[in-house]
C-alpha cells in the first residue's frame, strides 16, 4: 500500500496516485477528488480520469474516489431524523442520486469503476419531553450525530469487477468505518 506515492508495504506506485493498493500482485491506483459543488463533479471526474491515464501505468488499474460531502446537502442544512439508522438511509439515497448518473459515463476498461463517500451532520430525535413549549407542543430531545456512507459504482466495461470491491473493503477497513 502507497499513499501520495510513499511506499508502505511491498509494491512500486504510480508517482502521481493518492493512493495505491496491492490486489494479487497487482497495483491499483486512486485517484481521490473533493469536488465542491455538484457542477465541479464532471470536471474533476474527467481531472481524475487524466490522472489514471494508461501512458505511464502499464496495464495498472485504476478507482476514481470522489467525496461529496460538500454538495450532498444544502448549505447550512442538518439531517434531521428518528434514528442514526435513518439518517444514514437519507445520506446514502442522496449520495446515489446525485451520484449514479455521473458514474454512468463511459470510462475506459483499465478504471474499475468509482467510490463515492459522503458525510453530513445530523440531529438525530430521541424522544420528547414532558415540558411544553408556549404553543403546547412537547420539546424534543436532540441528539448531535455524524454520519457518512459509501457507494461504490462498477465500470460495467472494467476486465475484473472484483476488484473494485477488494479496494472498497480496504478502504473501509483502513478508515473504521
């Protein structure tokens, strides 16, 4: 494993990589982006794509990693929801509606496709009290949350789809989440 071209363990990376990860004797490269706004999202896709370019590379596949945290959710905007649970179904149906239809694009076959994260803060609902408000409403209980999801989107013209799940899993493994 490699990070910004520091070698961890083992393998040779991409000088220009992330990240690169050991698959069976083989590199992957990530090419990781933060695009800010939903309309950057296609700009650094096609940045990231540049950067896994097959020049340099020799047959070494590649994952487009995009967190869209930033765009996810309307600024200045929390998740409000019953349940941590629910919360996280909200961010992940949001994350996969703005995200699938970029990911449709046509991507060579030495790109396995894309891993998409999001993250957004939550007010997560824990009950109500016995106290009234002056409108004879109850106050609720509010609990502050933090919570994220990953979607990981397969080229469906990618030679080993297996892979990008090997890099999904050590992805998660390495963050806890």
């Amino acid at each position: 494993m490699a990070v910004d071209g520091i070698v961890a363990q083992g393998i040779n990376c991409h000088k220009d990589a992330d990240i690169t990860l050991d698959w069976s004797g083989s590199a992957i490269d990530i090419q990781c982006k933060r695009p800010q706004s939903h309309t950057a999202l296609i700009e650094r896709v096609k940045e990231a794509d540049q950067q896994l370019s097959p020049t340099d590379r020799e047959g070494q596949k590649g994952v487009i990693a995009i967190d869209c945290s930033a765009f996810i959710r309307p600024p200045e905007h929390l998740i409000e929801k019953d349940s941590a649970e629910d919360a996280e179904k909200f961010l992940a149906s949001s994350l996969a509606k703005k995200i699938i239809p970029t990911a449709k694009m046509p991507l060579r076959p030495d790109i396995l496709g894309f891993l998409a994260f999001a993250r957004a803060p939550a007010m997560i609902r824990e009950g109500f009290s016995s106290i009234v408000s002056p409108r004879g409403n109850p106050f609720e209980y509010i609990r502050r949350d933090c919570v994220s999801t990953w979607l990981a989107i397969p080229n469906s013209r990618a030679s080993n789809s297996n892979a990008l799940q090997f890099v999904f899993q050590q992805l998660r493994t390495a963050i806890h989440v």
